[in-house]
C-alpha cells in the first residue's frame, strides 16, 4: 500500500524503467501493474512458488540473486567450500527452475548477491572473478554501494565510501557486469562511462540506460539494495 503511489508517481515522471525489491508474489503482481517492469528478488524465487508464474506471466525482468541463509541470519560466520562453484551451481539451478516456470531466457539476470551471506574474502573473490559467470548466459547486476565490505577495507563509515564504491563499480563493469546498483547516480554515471570506455577500448562507450535483454530499456544505474 505505501509503495504503490510512489511507483505509480515515479512512471508518470519518467520513461527509465522502475524495478522493485521483493520475494513477495502478490507486491511483485501489484508492483508490475503501478508501472514496475523488473522484479529483483533476493530469493531468486525460493520465497514464494507463485513468484516465478507472476513473472512468466507478465514478461518482466527477473533478478535472481544468490544468498546464503536469510536476511536475519546471512552475515552469522557464512561459510563456503568452494564460493564460485557454489553460486554458480546455484544459479544454475534457478536459471532451470525459472525455464520450466515459463520465463524466457531474456528476462533473467544475475545477482551473486554482494553483502549478502558473505565475508569480506567472498566479496572480493566474486568481483574478481566476476567473469566467471558471463559463460551461463545472462546480464550480470552487482550492488556494491557503500555496502560494509567497503569500511572494513577503507575503515570509512558509510556516508565516506564514494570513492570506494567508484573503484568496486569500476572493477564490476570491466569485469562483466551489465548493471550496477548504486546511491550516488550522478558520480556513478562517470565511472561506468569511463570503465566502460577502457573495457570496450572504445571512447564512444554504449549509453549507459542501453542492454540486451528483452526488456531493452534495462537502466545500467539502478537503484541501491539493501546488502551489507
């Protein structure tokens, strides 16, 4: 109810498509006929079996993001045997799981879930090896904004790691990464750009609101999510 006024407020406003974080089939559904064309679900489906019907049904993007326990206890000692091929092993699965749900290839994108049940190590292992996931197919989508991975590296509280969060995007775009999500759009901008650039090795680098995916007009410069 509190959210669907401003979503509806924002798509009069704007024609950059709006994306809305929830695990919730029935908020998702809501959200979707306010003016939302991009779902990002930090269960990657595993929270509601209607989820995955909603988004079949509706043709929006799906963000299907990787997270080790729940929100209340992913950051309690979170431990892996072998990070990569366990996230990617996971998405492996959901990316099959939303197939037989009915949603087409082109609507998914992948979240390895930065902040989210992972240690300082895990965090930096997947933005270095970010690259490892571009093989299973789909747009790649890193939120590292001003997360606590950044403050223990810099020892900065959270209002101080721009200039942390400008070197985690930059990485994340030259290693792969098709959306960031951030809070500092405006500076933000100028680092994917630039990355952009030097990935590309091209100085007329791809607009920044232009991917390819089904839903075309994916922004590049999303919203922040709610990691840590």
């Amino acid at each position: 109810r509190r959210v669907l006024p401003v979503i509806e407020q924002v798509a009069k406003r704007t024609s950059l498509p709006l994306s809305i974080d929830t695990s919730k089939a029935e908020v998702a559904k809501r959200a979707l006929g306010a003016g939302v064309s991009i779902i990002n679900d930090v269960t990657a489906l595993r929270g509601d079996p209607e989820m995955a019907s909603v988004v079949a049904q509706s043709g929006a993007g799906i963000i299907l993001m990787h997270m080790q326990g729940t929100p209340r206890d992913m950051q309690d000692s979170p431990l892996y045997l072998s990070l990569l091929n366990e996230v990617g092993e996971f998405f492996r699965v959901q990316i099959a799981l939303a197939h037989e749900a009915g949603i087409h290839r082109d609507q998914i994108l992948l979240d390895p879930g930065i902040g989210f049940g992972k240690t300082l190590a895990h965090n930096l292992t997947l933005l270095h090896h970010l690259k490892d996931f571009l093989d299973l197919g789909h747009p790649l989508v890193i939120g590292p904004s001003r997360k606590s991975f950044l403050g223990q590296i810099l020892q900065r509280p959270v209002d101080q790691r721009l200039m942390g969060t400008a070197a985690a995007v930059a990485i994340a775009i030259i290693h792969g990464a098709t959306i960031v999500r951030v809070h500092d759009v405006a500076e933000m901008v100028q680092v994917v750009r630039v990355a952009q650039a030097i990935r590309d090795g091209n100085s007329s680098a791809v607009p920044i609101h232009a991917t390819q995916t089904r839903n075309a007009a994916l922004a590049t410069i999303a919203t922040a999510d709610r990691g840590r």
